[in-house]
C-alpha cells in the first residue's frame, strides 16, 4: 500500500504492512455511506465557499465533480469494487481528484474524517429510521386488516402458554398493533435526537476556520448543531438507541412469530401459513415448515447480538474518537437490514393468514376457559371473590373427574357446591358471555375491540410515515 494512495501519508517513512491496510480499512462495508458522505462533502465545501477558504470557481467544480461521481456510482456500481481505498472519505476524494484535479484536494479544509463520518452516518440512519418506521406502519396496517377481516372470530386466550380465558382474535393482532405502536414512537424518538450536525466539530477540537456550522446543519435537514466538539466526533448514543428500539421490535415480531408458529401446529390449527411463506421437507413429503415465522423468531438473536456489540465497543473508550468505533458501522448496517427485512417478511406473513374459525371455537369450547366466568358470577351474587375461586376450583374438578366441561355439569351438582347458583349461570358460561362481560376499556368485549379497531384505523391514517 503506498503513502500516496492515503489520506495521511507525509509522516511516515516506510509503506503500510498490507496485511494491515487489509485489517484496517473499511471500505468494503462503509460504501454503504457514499451518498450521505457526498451530501455532507456538498454542504462543507459550501461552507468553505462561504469562509473564503475556496473560490466560486473552484466550488463549483467540486459540486458538479462530487455530481458526476454519484452519477457514475449509479451507472457502473462496479467502481465500488476498489481494492485500494481505505475508507468511503478516501475513495470520494480519489474519484473527484481524477474527474476534476487538483481542486479536490482544497475540499477537507477545515474538516476531519472524525465529523465527516459522524455527519454522513447521522445522515444514514435518520433515512434508515424513516424506512423502518414505513415497514413498522405497513405491518400495522396488515394486522388491522387481518382483525378486521375476523373480529368476529373467538380464540383461546393463553397465560403460562395454558388456556386461560376467552378473548377475540382481533383482540390479538391489535396486541401486536399496540407492541408497534411503541416501537414506532420509540424509533421518532430516536431520529429526532440524532438530528444533530456534527460538521464542523473537525478531529475534536473544533475548527480555526469560520465556518457557518447552522447554514451547512440546515442544508442537510438537521434541526441543531453539536454544542462540543470532543463529544461529537465520538458520540455514537444513536447508534445504540437505534439498536435498542431495533432489539424491542425484534422482540414483538419474535413473540407474533412464536404464537403463529404454535397456532399453525397440527396440535392447535387455530390458523394457516399461506403456501408462498412456508417451505417442506426433503424427506418428509407431508411437511409445511412455518420457515418464514422461524427465521424472524432466530434473526431476533441477532439484532440484540448488534446492541450488545455496539455497547460493548463503547464501553472503555476514553474520550473523542478512537478507530474502536469503525465496529460501529457493520452492527448498525446489520441492524438495519434485519429489521426491515423481517418487518417487510412479517406483514407478507399476515396478510396471507387464514383463520381455521370451527377449531378457535372448538378450542374455545374445551378446556374450563369459563371458569373465571362462574368465579365472577357467584362473587356478583354476593360471595367473596376468593371464596368464589375456591368453589369453582372444586367445580372444576369435579368436571374433571366426570369428563365434562363445566357447563356440562347438572344445575344439581352446582349446586351443591353454592346455592348462589341459579339456571341462569348456563348463558353466563358460554363463550360470547364471557367476551362481552370484559367491556372495560382495553377489554376483550366486541364493542370494546371495535372501538380500538376504529382508533387504530384512524391512527393509520394520520400517522402516515413522512
């Protein structure tokens, strides 16, 4: 590797161990911040313009060079395939050397690779978020169609993964809803606090030029600039915040993919992958592998392997910036890709859901979900709730001994166990009693879930991602 080909060279006598150039540089991942990096070449060098570091002319140049470069970028991507480059900042100013001469090398005055980075990946991950928060919001709108579609239909409700009581299915995609909605508050959150502009901060210290710092934040749609240098050039909290917001969305796609994989099992068969996400076997020709669920549920491991790495990286740095924080960049890339990709897979999952009705409804039917009902009931005639859990306790095992359910049993055998017990407590029983009684806001009961249907239709509408 030879001094001329690096940003840095004059201080040293001898050539960089190749083996090490390989160890050391980047550009084989951070390409992936060309355009935002040529943004931020675009805003500095109108700042140098302003400050009277650069001619009109020669800013010109630079800005229709940097023009052509992205062009070309677009039209032959192989350019990226350059073994030389160390870093993204070394194969821009490279390539607008040969497409317009000498005037590139006046572009990093005033600036170091230390804010040129931190600028160019804020830059990436507030339009990563966006995309994020786009694929989150399509999900959303799935699972709202999916409940919509079957807000009719009664599903087993489950705690400790044993039935516990009866709850609507729409009820359920809209528990998801709500996971998501966190998530996207959480991924603004995010995005808002990284809208901050490094440039300017140069290696740590600030820069001697007057450069206009709030024009150039302006030009590339940050809200402020970075109030100390030294903490800019090696703050990356954005970059495990996003890491985190990413890990809490993993998570809820992860629990959506564990229901659905069990509700799919032979065993349950409450509900049916369609055929475009599910795979078979090489040997078993019967098989229909829930593998699109599976996937989703692993990669969950990996995002949260990206937040650890990303602390960890951080966590002994002394203060500005240190070659430590290049690992930033394929944990967040990572992240990014993951995430998207299995929120996209996800909502392809829902939207080709079938609901098996008659095996909710039988599963619904089995299984002393009532239990609670009758608990309710006998505490509403006056008897202590957890005196009222005891008997129905004792009721359901004397179901079990007789092999029925609790509605199976004789007004005459209930009510030996209380003489609260009237005819009546049969209508109680049945599962549509049981979903209506839980009207309480946030509840179960059909006119409670369609109000959240409604408010989740209308949060669709005006939350449109931007």
């Amino acid at each position: 590797m030879g001094k001329e080909n690096n940003l840095w060279g004059g201080r040293f006598e001898s050539e960089t161990d190749r083996e090490f150039f390989e160890f050391n540089r980047s550009f084989g991942f951070d390409a992936r911040l060309l355009v935002a990096d040529v943004r931020g070449s675009i805003a500095h060098c109108n700042c140098i313009e302003k400050a009277g570091m650069i001619t009109g002319e020669e800013a010109e140049s630079i800005r229709l060079g940097l023009d052509q470069l992205l062009k070309r970028v677009v039209a032959d991507p192989d350019i990226l395939a350059d073994e030389e480059a160390e870093d993204v900042h070394s194969f821009i100013e490279s390539k607008l050397f040969e497409i317009i001469g000498a005037s590139a090398l006046k572009l990093h005055a005033g600036r170091s690779r230390n804010d040129q980075v931190a600028t160019a990946l804020r830059i990436f991950m507030r339009e990563a978020i966006g995309e994020v928060v786009l694929k989150v919001h399509s999900l959303q709108a799935s699972l709202v169609g999916l409940a919509e579609t079957n807000k009719e239909v009664i599903l087993p409700g489950y705690t400790h993964l044993q039935k516990a009581q009866p709850v609507l299915f729409a009820h359920w995609c809209l528990a998801f809803f709500e996971m998501l909605r966190r998530d996207r508050d959480r991924l603004e959150d995010v995005r808002k606090r990284l809208n901050v502009s490094p440039l300017g901060s140069a290696a740590l210290a600030g820069t001697s030029y007057p450069l206009d710092r709030a024009s150039a934040a302006e030009e590339l749609g940050f809200d402020s600039i970075s109030r100390n240098s030294i903490d800019a050039v090696s703050d990356r909290d954005f970059c495990v915040e996003f890491a985190s917001a990413a890990s809490l969305i993993m998570v809820h796609l992860s629990r959506l993919a564990e229901d659905i994989v069990i509700y799919c099992s032979t065993e349950f068969g409450y509900l049916t992958l369609s055929d475009a996400v599910s795979t078979g076997s090489s040997i078993m020709p019967q098989k229909k592998n829930p593998d699109s669920m599976e996937l989703i549920r692993g990669k969950s491991g990996r995002v949260v392997g990206g937040l650890m790495s990303l602390l960890t990286i951080q966590k002994g740095l002394p203060t500005a910036y240190n070659k430590d924080l290049q690992e930033d960049k394929e944990a967040v890339f990572d992240t990014f890709d993951t995430v998207r990709d299995c929120l996209s897979v996800a909502a392809t999952v829902i939207d080709g859901l079938a609901v098996n009705e008659d095996k909710c409804r039988s599963a619904v039917s089995q299984g002393y979900l009532n239990a609670t009902e009758l608990a309710d009931y006998l505490s509403r005639k006056g008897m202590a709730f957890r005196s009222a859990h005891e008997v129905t306790g004792r009721l359901v095992l004397l179901a079990i001994s007789k092999g029925v359910e609790l509605d199976g049993l004789s007004l005459k055998a209930l009510k030996e166990y209380s003489d609260l017990i009237e005819e009546d407590v049969f209508e109680k029983l049945k599962p549509e009693a049981a979903i209506e009684a839980r009207s309480v806001y946030g509840g179960t009961s059909a006119t409670r879930v369609r109000s959240q249907l409604e408010e989740a239709v209308a949060y669709l509408e005006v939350e449109q991602p931007d």
